[in-house]
DNA sequence: TTGTATGCGTTATCAC
DNA sequence: GTGATAACGCATACAA
C-alpha cells in the first residue's frame, strides 16, 4: 500500500489538513510542524496521489497531446520539442494519435477533454477544416494548434508562403522555367499554401502555372517519390526542376528514381524538398529543402499551452514562425 | 460543468449507483432502466470522469513509457508499435523520457509508481545495471522492459549475438580478416552481446580478436560515424570492413566519410550497420544491417503489460526476438 | 432490481 | 496555527 497523507499525519501527530498545507508549501504553517511534518514525508518515501489530487483540484496536471500518426519525423521533431521543454515543468503528457480524420478526431479530442484526464490539449493537425476546428473551440479546455494556423484557436504555425515562396525563386535564378511541383490529394491546408508561395514566386517571374507540372502524392515517403519520379518523366513537356513542398521523403524518392533513370542531380534535375528531416543529409546529392523550425514549435506550444491552463488567458495567440530555405546540393 | 453520474441519475429518476451499475454494464439491471439511463447518458453527453473513477478503483488505466529519448529513429518505431496495438485497448500512453541513468531513471520510475499514475509501466532502457532493475522490480507494479533482457523483470528483447554473428560471419565469407567493430563508450549490454556474436564470428573463423579494430563512439550519429571513419583510415592497420552494432547512423556517416576520403564502398571497404532504420534505404549505396522487430517489440510489449495489469500473472515472462541479418549494398 | 452508505486520497472552508 | 469536515465523481458492499 502506498503511502498517504493519512500515514504521515498519524505519525506527526496532526491531521491530514495540516499536512496538506505543508506539501503544498502553503502560509500560516509553525516551523516546527512544517519540518517535523517534511522530514516523516521524506522518511515515508511519501509521494502525493495525483489522481485524488486531481479530483480535489479538478486538475490532472497533464497535457494530452493528439497527433495523425508517430511514424512521421516531422511529428516526432516536435514531439521532441514539447518533451524538451517539458522537462522541467509540473505536467506530463498523455499520448493519443489518431489516424481518422475529421469527426473521429474530433470524438478523441471530446473524449479527453470529458474524461477529465488533461487541462490543456496540443492538437497537431493539418488536415482538420475550419468547421471542425470550430468543435474544438467549443470545449472550455484550452487548445493550442500546431503546424495549421486558425482564427479561432491558438495556433503555432510556419509561414508557409515565404519557405516555397524562397525556393521556387531560387531556382528560377538557376534558370529553371518549367518546374514541377508535388502536391497531395487531399485538404491540407499548409501544402496549399506552400503552392501559392510556388504560385507567386513563378507569377513575379512572369512564368506561367501550368496544371500539368503538379503531381499528386497520397503521402509524403520516398516510394511515393519513386512513383511520381516516373510519371513526371513520362510527361509530355519534361520539367526540369522538382518541387516537393509535401516534403523531404517524396524528394528523396524523386532523387533515387532520377539518379535510376540515368538523370544527374541537379544538372539534369534539380529537386527541392521540405521539412529538413535527417534524411536530408544522408541522400546524395544532399537535399536542399526548406526547414520548418519543428523543436521550436513544440517549445512553443508547450509553453503556451502551459500558460493557457495557469493564467487562463482568454486572447487568441497566433504565433508565425519562418521557414528557412537550406541550399544544399540537390538543386 | 461536465455532466456527471449525478446529472443522469436525477434526469432518470434513479440514484447514481444504479447509472454507475449500467455505465458498467453490470448485471441484474432491468432492460428498462438501463434503456432509459442509457439513452439520457447520450442525450447529456456523458463521459466518465476517469480521475475520479480512478480514485475509486484505483486504476488509472494508463500505461506509463518511460523511454531514454525521443529522438531515436529506434526508439520512436517502438512507440509506434505502442501505439499501433494499444489503438483498441482502452489504456492511454504516458510519456515519460529521461536523459539520465540510474538513480535518476529510477526517481522518474518511483515517482510515476507512487503518484499513481499509471497501472504498468514500459521502460525501454539499455543502460541500466542490473542492480538498478532490481529496484524497479521492489514496485509492486507491473513493469516490463524492452530491448534489454533481465532475469528479474518482464522482458521482451532482440537476441542481439546471433544478428552480429551472422553479420560478421558473411563479411568474412566475402573475404575479410580485418573487421573493424564500433562499441559505445559506456555501459550498454545490447553492445556487448553484439560484440560476443562478433567475437565468436571471428573465433570460429580463426581470426584473432584485435583491440585495435574497436573503436568508440558516444551516440549513434552520423557525425559520430564521420568521426571514427577519419581515426579507422588512419590506423596502422586498416580494416576492410567495418561493422556497427551501435547503429545504422553511425553506419551511415562512416560510408558518407568513407567515400569522400575516396575509398569505394564496398569494394574498398565494406560496412554493416545495426537496426535497419529508414534512412538505411536513402544513404548509397544502400545499407546492409542488421533489422531489429521495432514494431513487433511495442506490439509484444504493450500486450504484455496490460496482461500483466489485468491478470496480475506472476510469471516473469522473457520473450526474445530474432534479429534478422539484410543484406544490401554496402557489404 | 434498486437504493443507501461509505470510501478512494486530496484539497478547501470553516471554526477554534 | 491547526483541527474538523465537507466536497470532488465514481464504484461497491450491503440492505431493502
């Protein structure tokens, strides 16, 4: 049996109110009791029960963190950066991945928020629509958004704009003109906006956008890569740089395949990725990308979710952190 | 106000043992009752308040994971594994990482126990001596261990000789005698069984075992890897080949290194790696390594864990895992 | 089949 | 300063 407040009162000869205060560091509290209470604490190896102290509090000190899914390294990057920060803090963080969109993630998102098991939620997320996100605005507990801006909700995100925006125009000064991109099939709201960056950049160029240089992916790895590499070679009008703001796996398939098909990189085609994960420069030629500052948004999002839950403060805090372009020798 | 028991037993007619009694799908309800309590139960939107259910049972239906950090590519395809299996269950995941060793792995274990947290706990560790487990095993909680094996605790663990030994054992059917090998400068049991398959590779073979073909590394990293590639070339007698227990990254930067000191991977020199990460697919040539079951380890061992809660089977249970030797291009 | 009563370990509101 | 005592929301033994 774990010991209770109960044990260490009994023995110190005061009630368990008594020595509640003096775990809780509160005022009014003799010296004398304060020591002789702590020092039976530490001699118990006393350790307060977080779950009856959440029901006093209606507080659990945890922060439940849902994500799409673990396997992505960009998701786990940020992970990386809320269990950093977190280190040191009085919270903890509960897992959920979901790999349903919409309403299921939504129905996880209800069900910790219910069963009272968090104070605050980090949701990283892409693919939700503004309605759905408007559920979550509905519960009470505070909800911060990682990598998808919002209106409604905090949100840490990247400039999505700018990062494809940097890319696109620096292969144009190659003297790229035809430049492929690769998309995904289905709503996500960054990469579209990555695809205007791409947009404007060719637009300002005074290059027209043309439908059959975008290629479509279900998911950014490098077999998919692999598999539009072919279909891009197989076009009528060839490209003669690739952008993949779906990010860095696609680009590295692309590259593998190319370097098969007897294509150099980047004199025959230049390929530009996104993300910045490790695999950028392990793949030859290494990989110029964009970099989303991934640590620095879950450091953020912890914190502010941190400072949600304690301050309750009500503003809405959007938070835009920059991509940065990364020349490597890909392109 | 989240709705509770009470909530749907007044709106019912009834008292909250009876609500709690049909929430649990206990038996001698009558259908009409647990129809009507039902319905209201969806009408209101309830959900469990799982603190406070928690109190009362004293289960938190929570699984802690304590994993020595996230930024492992190894590590973090266990948690997938975690994740993938646990989908179902209705557990949550706590997560838990600590950079320390030792006593101040064990403090984090003790704290996540005494709190009450969780009601079993993973801990994916490697540096542990087996004095420090048995402290884990003082707990009354469930704890199961992955990727170390121990006498003492639930394990679930890769045979790591057999993987090294049929490594080694090909290289030196393709000729080699002087097999460079990479350990960990600390304490790491996985390494060492690694380094008797090695040796007993070497041994059957009649290769002397030579000191001077080790060679430290503190982490699995590409850097690391580029590191000991620049003392490798320059030691009085190079190897042919080198293989790295340690880890594919390490593997990966010695290739990256390799190949630009001009050496011909693996004409020149062959190298293996260990773990068979992704990025073992994007480096060239393409790593042969050694693949660890990561996804079959989180699967075994959140199974067993809530086996182990829910059973309280005493039974210390080792259930070990074949490596598996895959052969690419790098060797 | 359902209600009553009690406890889980803490915190918080009062008196004293 | 400290002690009673009542919550917190739920589960459960026992009574009815």
């Amino acid at each position: 049996m774990a010991v209770t407040l109960k044990d260490i009162a009994e023995k110190a000869g005061v009630t368990t109110a008594t020595v509640s205060m003096v775990i809780n560091n509160k005022p009014n509290i003799s010296e004398a009791t304060k020591k002789k209470v702590l020092s039976i604490a530490q001699e118990l190896n006393y350790y307060p029960n977080i779950i009856a102290r959440g029901l006093a509090t209606k507080r659990s000190n945890a922060i439940g963190v849902i994500v799409p899914n673990l396997a992505s390294g960009f998701i786990m990057r940020i992970m990386e950066g809320v269990k950093n920060t977190l280190r040191n803090a009085n919270y903890t963080v509960i897992l959920f991945d979901t790999i349903g969109q919409g309403v299921d993630e939504f129905k996880l998102f209800q069900r910790v928020v219910y069963e009272g098991r968090v104070d605050g939620v980090i949701v990283i997320t892409a693919g939700s629509t503004d309605e759905e996100l408007s559920l979550f605005k509905k519960e009470k507990i505070p909800c911060v958004l990682v990598a998808r801006q919002s209106d409604i909700l905090d949100s840490i995100y990247v400039n999505n704009k700018t990062g494809s925006y940097d890319a696109v125009k620096y292969l144009i000064s190659k003297g790229h003109r035809d430049i492929g991109v690769v998309t995904v099939n289905r709503k996500n709201l960054n990469i579209e906006e990555r695809i205007e960056g791409y947009k404007e950049a060719l637009l300002e160029a005074g290059i027209e956008y043309r439908q059959d240089l975008v290629f479509d992916v279900t998911n950014d790895s490098i077999v998919d890569g692999v598999h539009i590499a072919n279909k891009i070679l197989s076009g009528s009008r060839r490209p003669t740089a690739v952008f993949s703001p779906v990010g860095d796996m696609t680009a590295i398939g692309l590259i593998k395949e190319f370097k098969k098909r007897g294509l150099r990189v980047p004199e025959d085609m230049a390929v530009v990725g996104y993300d910045d994960l490790p695999a950028a420069l392990v793949v030859e030629p290494a990989l110029t990308t964009v970099r989303q500052p991934k640590l620095e948004m879950g450091d953020l999002a912890i914190n502010l979710i941190i400072d949600k839950v304690e301050k309750r403060d009500e503003a809405i805090v959007r938070r835009e952190l920059p991509a940065k372009f990364i020349i490597r020798e890909s392109a």
